[in-house]
C-alpha cells in the first residue's frame, strides 16, 4: 500500500506543479463523482461488511464456486472445464454489471466483462494445450479429483 500512495503522491505533486487550476477542478469532478456513487458504495460495502461479519471465510469458500466445482468434477467434467467456469465466475461480473455501468460506463462495463469472458477461453486453451502436452498427467489429476 505504501507503494501505491507514494505513486500518487508524486503524480499529484507533478500535477500540481503542471497545472494547479487543472489539478483543482479534477478534485472537484472527483468529489462530485464520489458523492454522486456513494449510495451504491456504501450499500455493496455494507452488504460484503454483513456478510463477512456473519459468515466465517470457510463457510463463504464453502458456499460458492468450489462446492459446484467439486459436483461438477464428480458428474465428469474435465478439469479444463471447471478452470474455465471458475475463472468465468470470477472475472465476468454479470451481478456487478448494473453497478459498474453506472459508476464506469456502459462501454467499459461491456469491454471489461467482454475480455474477461475471452481471458476465460484463453485459460481453457492453455489447459487444453498443457493436456495435449502431458496426456497422462492431465488425466492422472482428472481421475484422483474425482475420488
């Protein structure tokens, strides 16, 4: 974190000796901006705070994608199959989207949900490629997942 702050530290200082006028009119957009979406924020913050508070990190890893990868496995899906679900699930974000469009844009919505989606179909190829590579390793894991 102190990494990042120290980065724009200096971008705003370089700003500011650049264009001070220019400098203060980005804050006030920003704030304008931070104002405007901090419903949103705040609710999303609230409902992840409720959740994280109630539930304990096992029983949410529990609820959600590993128990429906492990199903998946055992009904004889390859293993290249579910990395491509798992990374679909996390990096295409369908329940965000409304979200996103209104705080980002409809158009980077759409190009960030656009290119995860490809990212997800590249991860399954490289899968696909490595099994081609290494047949019996590939099948090997497949087999002692699903025991």
């Amino acid at each position: 974190m102190i990494v990042i702050y120290s980065i724009s530290a200096v971008c705003l200082v370089a700003s500011l000796i650049k264009s001070r006028e220019k400098t203060k009119i980005a804050f006030k957009v920003a704030g304008k901006a931070l104002l405007k979406t901090a419903p949103s924020l705040l609710a999303v913050l609230g409902i992840v705070g409720l959740t994280l508070g109630v539930l304990t990190p096992e029983t949410i890893g529990r609820l959600v994608a590993f128990p429906l990868a492990g199903s998946l496995l055992r009904s004889g899906a390859t293993v290249m199959t579910i990395s491509t679900f798992i990374t679909t699930l996390v990096m295409v974000g369908i329940v965000t989207a409304p979200l996103e469009m209104k705080i980002l844009g409809k158009k980077f919505t759409l190009l960030r949900n656009g290119l995860g989606f490809l990212a997800a179909l590249l991860i399954a190829g490289v899968f696909v490629l490595l099994a081609f590579i290494n047949p019996v390793a590939a099948e090997r894991s497949t087999k002692a997942d699903r025991h």
